[in-house]
C-alpha cells in the first residue's frame, strides 16, 4: 500500500568542458569505459545442491564455490611502461617473484614485510596524484605532481597478480564465474593466455564468466591491478589510499540455464498486519521447459507458503502471492525468513536461497519515517571498512564485531560511508537488525565540478545503478545513498532516477543537493539550525502542508574526547516530527597498529607517519570507538543519550519509565 509518493526535482547545474579522450586511452584511463566483459551486476546468492545446504550452510560451504583467498605470486612498479607486460602467459616464469596475501592491501603487505611496494597514504578532500596549482586535468591519473608527493616518481603503480587453480571435477558441463568483492581501483582478467576482461568501481563485486577460457587440470589465473583509474576521480573518499585485491575473490558454479536474478519485496497493508510479496525472477540460458519452485519457509524451515510455476521460456517472470500476517522486520525486531527459488527438470538443476523481510518504509504527512507503519528515528553512525592490522580487508569476525558494538551502544543504523560494503556486513545487518542508509561509491571531493560535467553522468548513474541491482534484496537497506560530498550537478538527479525506476521501496538521499532526494540533508548543523530547520517544518505541518523528513548524515564529529552537543541534538529530534535522526562521523578511529622501530612495542600510525604526502595527519582518527575496537569515553556518551527507556523522578520516592523503542517493549 503506497501511502507517500517520492518526488524526484531536476536541478540544472553548470556545465564545464572536459578533456578531450582519445581512442588510444588505455581503459584505465578512458572516461567512457567503466568494465569490458564483465557480468551484469545481479543478486549475489550462488548456487546449493539442496535446500537443506542452502538454508543450513555458508556460502563458502556450498559445493559449488571455490575460494581463490590465499598466497598468490606478486609482482610491483612505480610506472605503468615498465609493468610486466606478457606475465599473464602461462609460460612466463613467476618463480621469482615476491608472495602476496589475498585478500590484502599491498601497502600493508609491504611494511610487514618490508617491501618497496608502495606506501600507505592518508589524505581527505583531494586527489594525491594531481597537482592543484596546475589544474585537475581529468579524467587523466598521469599528470604533474608537486615533487615532494609521493607520486612525485610514481606515474601510476601496478600490481601484476599470479596463482593456479583447478577445478572440481563435479562442475563439469557447468558455467563457472569469477566474483571479486573488492579491487581498487581498476583491474585486468586473463586465463590460460587469454584476456577476459576489465573493471572499475573498486567497492562493487565485478563478475565474469570464466566458462570459454577454461581448460582440463591445471588454469593459470592472471591480474594486473591499477593504483588508479579514472574511476579514481569518484573515489576521493576521507580514508587511507590503498590498492590491490582486498575483499575475497573466488570460483562458483552453475548450470548453464540458471536463475540468475530475483527481487523479493513486500506491501502492507493498511492495518501493517497481512502482505503481499512482488517476486521478480531472471531466468538465463537455453530455452527449455522446467518447473520454478518459489518457497517461503521461517528459521526454523517451517514453510509458510510454496508456488511452482512452469518456466517455459528465458527471461523475467513476475509472481505476486498474499502472506497472512509475518513477522515483520526491523532493527529491533529483526525477523527473517528463507527464500529458496529452485528451477527443476526432472531434478533439481539450480537452487538459490536468501533471507529476507517483510517490512515497509515510508513517510507521514508530517515528514516522520514510518517503518511498519511506526515513527523511527535513525540512531546512526557513518562506518568505514577498517582494520586496524589489515587496513581496507576487513575480515567477518571484524565485521561482525563491530555489528555487536553498534547493538550493544544503541545503535540503529549505520551509513556505509562511503561506498559498498561487503556483501556479507549487509548480511550482519538483516540478522541482528541494523537500518541501513546505503551509499554508491561516489565522492569528487576533490573536483566537486564533476557532477555537473555531462561526460561523468554514466559514471554516476551506472555505481548507483549497480548497487541496488547488488543488495536490494536486503531487509536492512531502507534507503539509498547516491554519493557524498560531489557537489550540486545534474548527474545525481539522472542518477536518482535510475535507481527509482530499478526500485520504488526505498527513499533516496543524497546531501550535496536534496532537491533531487526524498530526504532533506545536511552535515554538522549547530543545535540551533536545527531547532530552526525542526520549528519551520512544524509550523508548515500545522497549516495542513506536507513536508520533506530532514536527516543529518554526519554531525557529532568524535574527534578527540568528546562529541559535544549530543545531548542537546537528541533533544531536538525528539521535539520535531520531521527531523528522522543522524549518523555520527563517524563509527571507529582509522589509525594502523605498526611496530615501533625497535620492535619491542606498537603505536597506531595516522598520515603522514609512513612519509607519506600529501596527508591530512590524525584526521582519520574521529571514531566513536577505537581501531582496535575497545570503548573510548565517547562510546559511553553515545550510549547513554541513544538508550532506550527515560527514567523520570517524580518526587516521594515515584519514578516515571517511559519506553523509548519505537518498535518492541
């Protein structure tokens, strides 16, 4: 049930002139190409040979996945011309070349073992490999640099990549993928000789099909990893520059006719008790005729409703089906329930299986967020991926900590600052009820121009498209985030208006400009604008006018001992119906746990401690809790103004409890 429509407003930007591209651009360096070869971006659940695995089993358990994690052979140079160019040939000898752990930062890898690979590098608002007194001069990453950078002598490093693999002899006759979670910035993909393909985007999964290069018995694998692309101008995110293969790659199978895309989503109704379920289904390969078994079964694989179909032809097919009153999700009641498509012929050829919700997000006339038809503020933080030994890999039991962290201090929501996270952290968000403000890995926060410049809409609008195509199955994600910190141009409405007509579930943000949003936004407002931003809409409301909710996607900045004001904040959105909450700057402090130089102790490095430049020093340290995830004095304060219940005294020994949950006892 539709209670509130989402106005998208054009804003026409300025528009300016870029440089001009030649077809002899290398992809790494060419504007118009963001992947060649590369999968269309889809759901992220792989095959299981039966239900019970599916729904019993990890994804890394399922017999028709094969990590690619581990030592790889390694190789490095400051310049692109003097990269090994023929490596990836099966013949050209790699022995002697350095090992590498994958996944990994290669920074990190090089101080712990003392290699000239690179260095860490922190910097926030600009791009460390261009030289502001002579001009930006994108979307080329080659140009002048100052010469005490650090890129002064480095045109652009490349890590070139090596390892074997062989495959199991049951995926015979079966299509086989490979999915990397994260690269940064831009890679290349040859098997046994051949080339595959390329990638940008370096916080999205890129996947491609491996099926036609394969040969019997052993594969040669090769990956030529680029410091940076033009993707890079999109990636001016406040954190260390790293590079390399840093989330987990592997192998997954499937038949060669497949499910290869579902998009679960629900409607109340209007009493928020029973739902109807939109199912969306893709179905790729040869024309054949089987049978599509759709099954919604709760955690403990009780069955609550089961459909089969016959699918008798390629392509998308739409099922819709009523379900009597579920358990409903949200961030204090987290309920899920199993989806398990399976297409079967005969047997069973393909089964797929998430968790999903049932849950509805909308906004009251008076600007409040409604979850299940309820009034929900954000208690949020702004969460990078940070490891304080691994730096940018962050590992699932670091994940998930930080997910019992956020519940155990009364947090609700985190913002996914500022780009994708890792497939399995929004899987920690379903199962332990974390809302979601989900960001593309948009931010030229060192030429905010670029969002005005036509050449760059594509750009823009294919990051945010991929990342609802990703992870819109998730019941955690109650919003999409378009970027952070890019400017004012026209390339965010294009873009907010891909991502409605891919999903119209979910409200859109973006604070650079909210006229193209859903929400209204700001970052770090005083207490007293937004008392002022809170009694305006008030006052509209009052006179029967509907308004936009407003949400602070970063303020109390947690430098130092104290995030200041907080009390006074929390009072405030409390008091207006239209202010929806904040996510605080931001979750954990993102400084390096490195030995001292004798070897006897550590410190926790920050920019500039590696001699590297430019840097913004011990910026990157304004967590509410501390790399090593103990608990600072902020993690306290937090806690104590986000905590559920109030405790009045009333005098004569009588107290007053009031329940502050929006959504449980």
């Amino acid at each position: 049930m539709k209670r509130s429509s989402f106005l998208s407003i054009a804003f026409t930007g300025l528009l300016a002139t870029a440089t001009a591209q030649t077809h002899e651009q290398p992809e790494w360096n060419d504007l118009n190409i963001s992947g060649v070869n590369k999968e269309t971006a889809c759901q992220t659940a792989i095959p299981f040979a039966d239900e019970g695995q599916a729904l019993r089993l990890s994804i890394e358990e399922s017999p028709y996945y094969q990590t690619l994690n581990g030592t790889w052979k390694f190789h490095w140079v400051a310049d692109p011309e003097k990269r090994p160019k023929d490596f990836f040939k099966p013949n050209y000898d790699v022995s002697g070349w350095d090992n590498i752990k994958v996944p990994a930062t290669w920074q990190i890898e090089a101080v712990r073992h003392n290699k000239p690979w690179d260095k860490p590098l922190y910097c926030n608002t600009i791009y460390p490999f261009c030289d502001y007194s002579k001009g930006v001069q994108w979307p080329n990453v080659i140009q002048p640099r100052p010469a005490d950078y650090t890129f002064a002598n480095m045109p652009n490093p490349v890590g070139s990549y090596r390892r074997e693999f062989t495959l199991p002899t049951s995926w015979k006759d079966r299509d086989v993928f490979i999915r990397f979670n994260g690269v940064e910035a831009g890679f290349y993909l040859w098997l046994n000789g051949k080339k595959v393909g390329y990638s940008e985007d370096s916080y999205l999964p890129a996947e491609f099909n491996l099926t036609p290069y394969l040969q019997e018995g052993k594969n040669t694998l090769a990956v030529e990893v680029y410091r940076f692309t033009d993707g890079s101008f999109l990636e001016c995110q406040d954190f260390w520059r790293f590079s390399g293969i840093f989330r987990d790659v592997f192998l997954w199978s499937a038949p060669r006719t497949q499910i290869r895309d579902f998009f679960f989503r629900t409607d109340l109704d209007g009493d928020y008790r029973n739902a109807t379920v939109f199912l969306d289904v893709e179905i790729t390969g040869k024309k054949s005729s089987a049978e599509l078994i759709v099954k919604l079964s709760d955690t403990e694989g009780k069955e609550v409703l089961s459909r089969t179909i016959h699918a008798t032809k390629i392509g998308s097919t739409h099922l819709e089906f009523d379900v009597k009153n579920p358990l409903k999700w949200t961030a204090e009641t987290p309920s899920l329930y199993n989806l398990t498509l399976t297409l079967k012929k005969g047997k069973v050829t393909d089964l797929r299986s998430v968790k999903v919700g049932f849950r509805e997000i909308e906004f009251a006339k008076n600007g409040q967020l409604l979850i299940n038809g309820k009034p929900t503020l954000f208690k949020g933080v702004n969460r990078h991926d940070h490891s304080p030994l691994n730096g940018r890999t962050v590992s699932k039991e670091e994940m998930e900590k930080d997910v019992q962290l956020m519940k155990a201090l009364n947090v609700n929501a985190v913002r996914t600052s500022h780009y994708p996270n890792n497939p399995y952290f929004y899987d920690l968000c379903d199962r332990y009820g974390i809302y979601v403000l989900a960001e593309a890995n948009v931010e030229c926060h060192g030429e905010m121009r670029l969002s005005h410049e036509p050449q760059w809409e594509k750009s823009f609008t294919e990051r945010n498209e991929n990342q609802v195509k990703r992870f819109r199955n998730h019941a955690s994600i109650v919003m999409w985030s378009m970027g952070n910190e890019s400017g004012n141009g026209n390339n965010f409405s294009t873009a907010e208006k891909a991502i409605k007509r891919l999903d119209t579930t979910r409200p859109t943000h973006y604070e650079g400009n909210s006229s193209f949003c859903d929400v209204t936004s700001c970052m770090y407002p005083s207490v007293d604008w937004l008392e002022n931003v809170g009694r305006e809409r008030l006052e509209k409301i009052q006179k029967g006018e509907i308004v936009k909710p407003h949400v602070v996607c970063e303020y109390a900045h947690a430098m130092g001992n104290s995030i200041g004001n907080f009390k006074e904040y929390w009072e405030t959105y409390e008091r207006y119906p239209a202010l929806i909450g904040g996510f605080i700057w931001d979750w954990v402090d993102q400084s390096l746990r490195m030995p001292t130089p004798d070897g006897k102790g550590f410190y926790m490095a920050v920019g500039g401690d590696f001699g590297d430049k430019p840097n913004d020093g011990n910026f990157c340290t304004n967590g509410v809790i501390f790399s090593d995830r103990t608990l600072s004095a902020k993690s306290y304060e937090m806690k104590k103004i986000h905590q559920p219940i109030r405790i009045e005294a009333l005098g004569n020994g009588k107290y007053r409890i009031s329940n502050k949950r929006f959504h449980a006892n």
